[in-house]
C-alpha cells in the first residue's frame, strides 16, 4: 500500500480534485461544528490529529476554519512529506499504519482525531477505531469518514456497536450517503469518546 501511494502521489491532488473529492471538506466542517458545540477552548487552541493524512486535504481545510494545532501521519513518507509541505502541521509523521496500534502516540492527546478517506476497500480494517479513541481525549471526538462499498464488505458499524458497549465512545451523529469521491459515498461519524481505552489493541 505505502508503494501504491507513493507512485501516485506527485498526480494524487489533480487525481481526487478531478473526481470532486468532496471528503476532507465534510471532515473539517464536521470538526468545526464539534468544536463550537462542544470543546471548551477556541480553535486555535484545539489540538488535532489527522490520522491517515495523505497530502495534507484535511488539514488545509481545518486550517481555513481556524484551527491551528494540528498533527498528521500517514503509511505513505511521500504523501507525508507533501503534507508538512503545505505548512498547516506542527509534526507529520510517516509509515504509521493504522492497521497496528499507534505507538508512537501517547492516550488522550488530542481534542480530536480525524480520519477520512482511509476506512475504504484494501486500506485500514475497523478496528483502528479503538486506537483512534485511544488517544483521543475522554469528551473528545473522534470524526471519520467510511466509503460505501466498505461498508458493505467490512463489519465498521458493528465495530461502533461493539466500541459502544465497551464504554469506549457513543455516537452523536451519523451522516449518511454524504459525498464523498466521484459517485462514491460515504458515511461521516462523530464519535464521543468516553473514556480511555485500558490497553491498546492487540
């Protein structure tokens, strides 16, 4: 995955904004709702993580509305390095997988954690949402898109569920069939997160 995208990545931004890539948009104002609704501080002041970055699409647009402590990782070093490039992170770090616990990050770090454009076919499996969480703050939110055709071939609402009824988080709003990427969907969660995970995923 991280060659894949590091051959695509000098094309990516032409690729995706050519296809109406309408994700990290939805992600930010979802973010600046959350903020104003519900963190007790200004945005300026909210820290961010943007797990699974990419070129940095999200962070540009949370930058736009305000937000200004904002960091990023992504599997790809050449989709990371275009994002410290776009000089909106304090720190981006590459070959992160979500697909393994995020050890580099210490629990209940950040305001909010986003995620979008990476819950889709052949990339990160549900429960990344667990570390997600982790180390997001308690009363902190957790926003992320989910492509349609993933939805329907990988188990992430039954991960909410289960994430639910482990106290970890609540959902407090779902977006359905929002736009997303061309003719494909998605899905856009906000998740609060109720308490610290008590270990990392396994």
């Amino acid at each position: 995955m991280a060659q894949y995208y590091r051959k695509w990545a000098d094309s990516y931004e032409l690729d995706v904004d050519h296809e109406c890539y309408r994700g990290p948009s939805i992600v930010a104002e979802l973010a600046g709702a959350v903020q104003a609704a519900h963190i007790g501080r200004e945005r300026a002041a909210t820290a961010i993580l943007d797990a699974g970055c990419g070129t940095g699409l999200v962070g540009i647009q949370l930058e736009h509305l305000g937000f200004r402590l904002i960091d990023g990782f992504d599997l790809s070093e050449a989709m990371a390095e275009m994002a410290r490039e776009t000089g909106v992170y304090r720190n981006v770090d590459h070959d992160i997988d979500l697909n393994r616990p995020l050890s580099n990050y210490l629990s209940a770090s950040y305001d909010m954690t986003v995620c979008c454009g990476v819950f889709t076919l052949g990339h990160v499996h549900p429960h990344a949402l667990r570390e997600l969480a982790r180390v997001t703050r308690p009363n902190g939110f957790v926003i992320a898109s989910s492509c349609k055709t993933y939805a329907g071939t990988m188990p992430f609402e039954d991960e909410v569920m289960c994430l639910q009824e482990a106290g970890v988080l609540t959902q407090e709003q779902r977006l359905n069939d929002g736009r997303f990427l061309g003719e494909e969907d998605a899905d856009y969660w906000t998740l609060r997160v109720l308490k610290k995970p008590a270990k990392q995923q396994q």
